[in-house]
C-alpha cells in the first residue's frame, strides 16, 4: 500500500454480508484499536477500516490540531480531512471496499463532520457520537439524502448543546437524512449509543 499506508491503521475483511464498511475514527488520546469492539457491537461482521488520528497534543493522538478545548485550527481541520478522504480512497482501492460509513467518537466524530462538510463523497453516511460544528464554512456539495446520526450527551460539559444542535441543523440544510439524539448523560459514551447506532444502520442501510 502506498499513500494508504500514511495513516497507521487496522484493517479487517468483512466476516459476513450485510452491513456497509465502517471508518472508525476514535477519540483524542485514542487509537486505532479503540473503536474496533464498537464496530463489531453495532455491525457484526463488517469490514472495519481503524486510522489513527496523525496530530499529536502531548503524545496523545488527534485527527486535527485544535487551540483550546472545543477551539479549532480550520485550517489544520480542513488539510487533515482532504489528508484522511485520501486515505479513505487509497484505502478502498487496496482491500476492495464500498465507501464506509464513517463511526467516530468526539475528536474522530468531529473530522467525520468535517468530510461530509469538505469531500461527503468518500462516505456512504455517518454515525457522530459527541459531535460539534467542525469549520465555521458550510458543506461545500447537496448531502443528497446521505444518512447521518449524532449522538449527544445532555450533560456533555464538552459541547454546548446548541453547537451540537447546530451541527444538525447545517447537515440536515445540506440535504441530509440526519437524525440527532440527545441521550440523558455526558460526553462518554453509553450502552445506548451503541444501541441506537445498531437500530439506526439497520433501518439506513437494510439492502447493503
Ligand atoms: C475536539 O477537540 O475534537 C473536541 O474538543 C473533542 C475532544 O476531542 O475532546
């Protein structure tokens, strides 16, 4: 693999038919083994694409560079999406993929948000757990019906509950199929994310 190889990351086939591939995309501090359990809970079966996230804030890996908590660089956001669309193409290319539904949990969330904001084509759709407004622009192509769920946390002391509400809202402007969930806890994730996402893929992806 070439330009693929520029991220670390896991790969595994798909085990059974079924269910679309998923792009994991962990949390800051995270890697690419992090979200491969969840990946298997809410698809069993599916082919598992696991980058890590390239940026490093004190050793622990990002997808992007960010100022101050909840405060970006853009221009660093936008680089690394067009960087991770990239692989996300190589990726296909080398292990014979359909374009994934991208799973990411906060930081790996908010660079999913960026692609459907800068290069939505590389995903079939997106399942945001913790997610906020990545980029102060809006989607640059129609999201043309791409199903899309956020989960948030009513008592996420990371995102205001009206930036994840307006993340939602510039999707669903953008044509998505979006639904958003706010679930009565805080920024970690729960038993009922992965059960919402489960039900969710279903009913969004029954004939993949
Ligand atoms: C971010 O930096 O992407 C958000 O603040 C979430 C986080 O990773 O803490």
């Amino acid at each position: 693999m070439s330009e693929a190889a520029t991220f670390i990351h896991r790969f595994s086939p798909a085990g059974q038919a079924g269910h679309p591939p998923l792009l994991l995309l962990h949390g800051t501090g995270g890697n690419e083994n992090d979200l491969l359990p969840i990946g298997g809970m809410i698809a069993p079966g599916a082919a598992l694409l696991s980058p890590r996230g390239k940026v490093s804030e004190g050793g622990m890996p990002r997808f992007f560079r960010r100022l101050a908590e909840g405060v970006f660089d853009h221009e660093d956001v936008e680089r690394r999406a067009h960087e991770l669309a990239d692989f996300v193409v190589a990726a296909r290319a080398e292990y014979g993929i359909e374009a994934p539904v991208a799973i990411g949990f906060s930081n790996g969330a908010n660079i999913a948000a960026a692609l459907l904001y800068l290069r939505p084509e590389v995903l079939a759709g997106a399942i945001l757990f913790r997610a906020m407004v990545p980029l102060p622009s809006s989607p640059v192509q129609d999201l043309a019906g791409k199903p899309v769920l956020i989960t948030s946390g009513a008592a996420d002391p990371i995102i205001p509950a009206a930036n994840a509400a307006e993340l939602a809202g510039t999707l669903r402007t953008a044509g998505a199929n979006l639904r958003h969930e706010v679930l009565p806890t805080g920024h970690g994730l729960v038993r009922n994310d992965v059960d919402l996402a489960k039900e969710w893929l279903g009913d969004a992806f029954s004939n993949a």
